[in-house]
C-alpha cells in the first residue's frame, strides 16, 4: 500500500515542492491593490461582489525540466556603412548603405530550471473562457529551493492533480528552449546594426531530465456571467514567493467606451486650437 509521501506513476505525488512563503495577509494586500488601481474600469458586479479574503493558496502543478541542446540558427544579417540624403522633389530623403552577411550561430547551451504547466485546466488558454494566462505572467519561481515532497507541506492549502503526459509537454518546452538559444544568439550580434532575420532555426535535444513538482499561488477566481448566458473566469494571481501579481478584472464597457470618446475628443479639440495657433 502506498502512503501519502510514496511516488505514484500517475503524478498524482510530485517529486519536490515549493513551500508558500508570503502569507495570506500579504497575498490579500497584494490582491486589494491590484484591484484598486483598476476600479474605475471594473464591472460595478464585481465591485459589489469583490472580496479579496478569498483568496485560496493552491499548489499548482508544474514539470521543472533541465535541458542540454544543441542549436543552429542561420539567416542574413545587415551593417550599416554609410548614411546619405538626397533631393526627392521638394524634400530631402535619407538613404542607407549597408552589407549582407550570412550568419551562422552554431553553439551548445544548458538551460536549468524550465517550468511548464502540467494540468489540463491550467493549459487551457482559451482567451474566451479564462485568464489562465495571468498564472504565467507571475513567473518565474525559485524552484532551487524546492525540497522533496511531503504531505505536511499541503496543510491549509489546496492543490491540484497533474493530468498530462511528458509526450504532451514536450513540445511546450522545446518552444521555451528555442525562445532562450535566440535570445542567446542575438546576444552576439551587435556587429548587424541594421538586424539579423533567420531563416532556420534547429533546436536538438540530445539529454533531457524532468521533475514534477508543485508551486505555490495564491490565487483569486471570479465567474463573471456574461449577457449571452457564458461565463468568463477571472483570476488574481500572486507568486507566494515573490509576490509578483497579476489578474484579470472584468471591465465596465460602457464607461471604458465613454472614457474613449472622451479622450477622442478633447484629442480633436486640442488638434483644431493649436491647429488655428499655428
């Protein structure tokens, strides 16, 4: 029989997790000034519904992954030589003079430390139903200072199951991988002043290593009904190690729609007086 702290082939046990450091006190804080700030946009439902006390710590579930890759990127870049103006009608035009070089960035790179989401739920981007994206906005999380699994750990909190194979992840953290070797690349490119454009980008991934784990959010939902009978999830997401925030908070179209008009507006007005000045 398996007890609680056992690893179980299903993911239903991670291997490591992220205890919560910022309390619920502050998590709270961090939620009632994020909302203040955007108040006067905010649907007047939600203004009357709102109440930051709850807020649910949940421990989400994550693959942390290490990868060694190889990648090749190769392209054209450009550097500027010389810069000249010529008469075009009336007008002077500015031209440029520069060299094409192929380029060619061929290196290994380590890349520690990858988180992707590892719950069905969470991996539904669906702008239409959710703003699960906020959850990514709240990275990145010190997932050095995880320790190994313990059920202790789940006291007062809530946490949810991963669902998904490392086949379904995969792609996801190649994607995150290519992103970090470009950013690399682009690094050693100060040479092109005028950019690079690659025309092909391989990533190979010869060692690979993935840990489940869970990471700690506070997090804040709210169900907005919406006129034609759907529902939209609204969420506050705090990093309960960092306390970065970030969330959705349903918006009061009429008064943003005014607000517009308004601004557009006084832009025509002052267009025309300082128009009729000159």
């Amino acid at each position: 029989m398996l007890s609680m702290n056992q690893q179980v082939p299903n993911g239903a046990v991670p291997d490591m997790i992220l205890p919560f450091r910022m309390p619920k006190e502050a998590a709270v804080a961090k939620i009632n000034e994020f909302v203040r700030k955007r108040a006067f946009f905010a649907h007047p439902t939600f203004k009357a519904e709102f109440n930051a006390d709850n807020v649910m710590g949940v421990y989400l579930p994550y693959m942390v992954v290490d990868l060694h890759a190889r990648a090749r990127l190769t392209g054209q870049g450009e550097h500027q030589t010389r810069t000249y103006t010529v008469k075009q009608n009336d007008s002077d035009e500015t031209r440029y003079d520069a060299d094409v070089y192929h380029v060619v960035r061929d290196f290994s790179i380590y890349i520690d430390d990858l988180t992707v989401e590892s719950s069905s739920q969470r991996r539904d981007q669906t702008a239409s139903r959710n703003s699960n994206n906020v959850i990514n906005a709240i990275m990145p999380f010190d997932v050095e200072n995880s320790v190994c699994y313990d059920s202790n750990y789940l006291t007062g909190f809530t946490s949810e199951r991963r669902d998904t194979n490392l086949d379904d992840l995969r792609a996801t953290a190649i994607v995150q991988a290519q992103d970090i070797a470009r950013n690399r690349a682009n690094a050693t490119l100060t040479f092109y002043d005028r950019g690079v454009r690659w025309d092909d980008e391989q990533l190979q991934v010869p060692g690979e290593r993935w840990v489940s784990a869970y990471l700690p959010v506070w997090l804040y939902s709210y169900h907005q009904r919406k006129s034609d009978g759907t529902s939209f999830c609204h969420y506050v997401a705090v990093n309960a190690r960092t306390g970065k925030t970030m969330g959705s908070v349903p918006v009061n179209q009429r008064r943003l729609l005014l607000a517009s008009l308004a601004i557009e507006i006084l832009g025509i007005i002052l267009f025309i007086i300082f128009g009729l000045v000159i």
